[in-house]
C-alpha cells in the first residue's frame, strides 16, 4: 500500500505540540516522528505548519448539502472533517424526508438522494458523495411529526411507544443521539415527560441528547436549564446544549447548577453574537405554524386574519425579552425563496418595509406568503457580548465548537464559512483564550469522544487520518455581516480517511466521506 507521510510540521494534539513527521497507509496513522523515507512514499510538505485532527463541528445544518461542493470547501477551507447534523429536532429521517424539505426547507434546504429508509439510509447517502464525514442525531420533531402528525396535543401511551420504538431504532442504525427544538414545531408542543421517554434509550444506548432549549436563550435560559435538569432525571441521559448564548456569568451558573445534580452537560457556542434561524418561528405563532403549509398560507394572506395577528400577535413579540419593539431593525433577512423579494436580502426588515412602501408587519407576512415560508433571516441580540466575554463563554468547562451552519440563502449567517477560522484567529493568536492543544480539545478531541465518533480527534498511531495542516500565522476567517460568503484562509490542505480532500487550497477528486456511526450501535 502506497504511504502518505506529512513532512516537517509541528503535531498538535491536546496535551502538546511536537515536530513531527506523520505516516498515514489507508485511512490510519501508521506513525508520528522521524519516519525513514521509502522511494514511494507520497508527500505533503508541512514545514511551517501545524497537523492537527479535523475539526468535528457539533452543530450543522449541512444535512442536505453533502454532495454540494461550495459547502465542503467552506468547511474544509475551516479545518472542518466531520459534521454532527440532525439538529434542533428537525431533519430528514425517519420517514420521507418531506416535513424537513418543507418546513426546515430555508435551513437543511432539500436532500437529494434520501427519500425514506432511516437513519441507515440517510448515513449510507453520504458515502462516495462527499468529502466530509457526517454523524447524525434522531430528530425528535421529525419523529413527533411521523407519529403525531400535526397535532399540538401531548401523545397518547401508544403514540409515545411508536416514538420511543422509532428513536431506538435510529440508534441502532447509527445516531449519535437525540435533538430537540423547543422553539420550533412539533417540539414546542412536547412535554417534559414525553422528551424524558424518548431519552431512556439514548441513555441506554449511550448516546447524548442535544438540545435547542425551550424558550429561547439569552435572559430566558433560566427555564430551559431547569427543564434539562428534569429531564436527565428522569432518564440518566447525557446532555449537550446547542449554541447556549448569554451572558458568560450566566452559562456558567446554570452549568454548575446542573452538574451539582449530577447532570454530565457539555454545549457548544459560536463566535458571534447574532443567530439565524426561521423567520416565522419568532414571528408566527406556534399554533399557526404547526398547521399544514397551505392553511398557513391562506391565513396570513386573509385580511381579517391579519389584523387579528397584529393586533394579538405581534404585541407579544414586543414584549419579548430578547427582541422588544425594535424587532423590524434586528432581524435581517438572509434567504428568500420567492425570487421577486431578492433585493431584500441582506436588508433588515424595517429598511425592506421602508423600500417597499409598507410596514414591517405587513412586510413580514408578504414575503413569508410569497416565498410559503420558506425564509430565513439573521438575529440580532440586544445584550452585544464583545470579545471578552464570548472569551469566557469558550473558557468554560464542556464548551465544543459548533457553527450552526447554514448554507442556505444568498445573504447567510457568516458563521458557516467563519467559525473554525475565527476561533484560531480571535481565540488562539490574537487574545490567547485557547492555547493550540486547548483549540485541538475543544474543536476536535472532546466532540469525538463525546458523540462516540471513535479513533478520531487526535494525531497518533492507530488514529482515523483526519487531519488538517493550518498555517498558524495567518489562519483567518473572511466572512461578516455584511460580506457572509468569503471563504477562511490559512489552511489549504485537509486529509479525509488519509485521503487529500484540500490540495494547496483546491478540492481534490477523492470523496472518501461517511456517514458515521456511533461506537456503540449494535447493528
């Protein structure tokens, strides 16, 4: 068999840095030091650089964009190898994938080749068709949504055996864990004791349930943290919070409070301030948005039912914590399906309203009728957390590295593109939060040993060759607000499985992605 060996740079892994040469045959680490050249070895010069194991990003909405190139070079061009997806409880299996291509449709967007089959058909559709590697989590909104339907009512004995049944079957087949989002529907309409039923098996499996807690984050995280802390009672699972965003004094309060009862909690928090999600999950009620698409539709676009939404409604966003009465100015839209209202993206909602000559509600509700919902938008946050404390956000005991990712829309979020970069650059070499091997713990060996991802996540003999070369000194991210499409520099080369999937900053031919299993499945 043909070697790789990776010639004079400097290893990183978390307990410490090494120049190093490193042997790679297959898809495995054959050695880490001086390695003897053979007259047939291939080579990638490191010199200058630093080897260090792939990035595993704990949040992506990369789901249904795995054979999509533009998105396997913004990861790889991070350092990113794997992806963890099925997340905020809403993606393609179990089932036809239809509620995810509809309803989650401005995040996952539409998945091409799974159409039904599980969880083992969706991680089988991974394979030759990508150059990363993705894990997946049963989506425990998708699994309401298959046994349920539309309902908002709690689930019936049998209703929750046929979901328990479902999320067991999902981990045999290779899940990682479970998701939630409360926030979105169906899960906001599930109960404590419902979610807690469905984690037994997680926790028997032991897999991890991730969650996009209920009722927001930010000053409302009080609530959430509480209600995990029942649930892990009540189950003995493992929990990961997703993108846990407030105050860092805050994060770390509601962490101890769930440790100090016995709750193993770990999360993830992206370098930015501002999120991204649906434009009508903050600005539709959940009773509205749980019905079918057409009737959705048909209500936002009835006058009598307009006017009973502004003057119901839209108060209540007001006097929401987290936006108020300046919502039209915080939230920014990203992704627009209907093609006439393109010249909104990367406009906030009031400066659409204003250039369409109506107001921010009126606004609102045309574009989400002409695109059927299909619209997502980029938040603001009142409480701007500048550098320092999103320092000590990432300084805490359990945080991971997780993007949220989406790459739908012309005028996206730059956290899919910047992330990884950002991390190194603001938090390794320019205010020294992370020394190198800290970086390697929380983006790459921490998340592989917490998702049950096996071998991977640290450069040694034995190990899953996947591995990114990072020039230390100029490793950056390019990505803002106001520019969210460009790409991160300072890594150019990117091994997937031992194969080169980055060359000198161009895609290779290679695919060599899965669709990872979780270590402990059983079939």
């Amino acid at each position: 068999m043909m070697r790789l060996v990776m010639r004079g740079g400097t290893v990183v892994n978390n307990d410490g840095l090494r120049k190093a040469d490193v042997a790679i045959e297959g898809d495995t680490i054959t050695g880490v030091g001086a390695i003897p050249a053979r007259p047939d070895d291939r080579t990638i010069d490191c010199r200058g650089r630093f080897v260090l194991p792939g990035f595993i990003d704990t949040h992506s909405h990369a789901d249904g964009r795995a054979e999509d190139e533009d998105v396997q070079r913004a990861l790889l061009r991070q350092g990113v190898t794997t992806v963890i997806t099925g997340q905020d409880g809403v993606s393609y299996a179990p089932g036809n994938g239809k509620y995810a291509s509809s309803y989650f449709a401005a995040i996952n967007g539409t998945h091409l080749h799974y159409a039904g089959g599980g969880v083992a058909a969706y991680l089988a559709a991974v394979g030759g068709r990508s150059r990363l590697n993705f894990a997946y989590l049963v989506p425990a909104g998708t699994i309401r949504q298959e046994v349920c339907g539309r309902s908002s009512a709690a689930a019936d004995a049998s209703q929750l055996a046929r979901m328990e049944s479902l999320v067991e079957q999902g981990l045999r087949e290779g899940a990682v864990g479970l998701s939630t989002g409360l926030d979105y529907v169906p899960g906001i309409f599930a109960g404590t004791g419902e979610i807690a039923a469905l984690c037994r098996p997680v926790a028997r499996a032991g897999g991890i349930y991730v969650t996009h807690m209920r009722g927001g984050y930010e000053a409302n995280s009080a609530a959430g943290v509480l209600e995990i802390g029942r649930i892990a009672a009540a189950s003995g699972t493992r929990i990961h919070i997703s993108h846990f965003h407030a105050q860092a004094h805050i994060i770390d309060e509601q962490l101890r409070l769930l440790r100090d009862r016995g709750v193993d909690t770990t999360f993830d928090a992206y370098p930015y301030t501002r999120g991204c999600t649906l434009l009508a999950m903050p600005l539709l009620p959940p009773g509205l948005s749980v019905l079918p698409p057409d009737t959705v539709l048909a209500t936002i676009t009835d006058p009598a039912e307009r006017a009973r939404l502004r003057r119901d409604w839209f108060p209540t966003i007001e006097r929401n914590a987290s936006l108020g009465p300046e919502w039209p100015s915080m939230i920014t839209l990203a992704h627009i399906a209907a093609p006439e209202f393109a010249w909104a993206h990367g406009l906030s909602l009031e400066a659409a309203a204003a250039r369409a000559g109506t107001d921010p509600i009126d606004f609102t509700l045309d574009v989400l009728a002409a695109s059927r919902l299909e619209v997502n938008a980029v938040m603001a946050v009142r409480h701007q957390r500048p550098v320092a404390e999103l320092a000590a956000i990432f300084s805490q005991k359990g945080h991971m590295g997780g993007s949220d990712g989406i790459f739908i829309g012309a005028h996206p979020h730059p956290r899919a593109r910047g992330t990884f970069a950002r991390y190194l650059r603001q938090y390794v070499r320019e205010t020294a939060t992370w020394s190198w091997p800290q970086a390697v713990h929380h983006l790459s060996t921490a998340p592989a040993a917490r998702f049950g991802l096996g071998r991977r996540g640290t450069v040694a003999a034995g190990w899953i060759a996947d591995l990114a070369v990072v020039d230390p000194d100029t490793v950056a991210d390019t990505a803002t607000y106001e520019r969210p499409l460009g790409e991160a520099t300072g890594i150019a080369d990117v091994l997937v499985a031992g194969r080169p999937v980055l060359a000198e900053g161009a895609l290779a031919a290679a695919r060599p992605g899965l669709g990872l299993r979780h270590e402990n499945s059983k079939s």
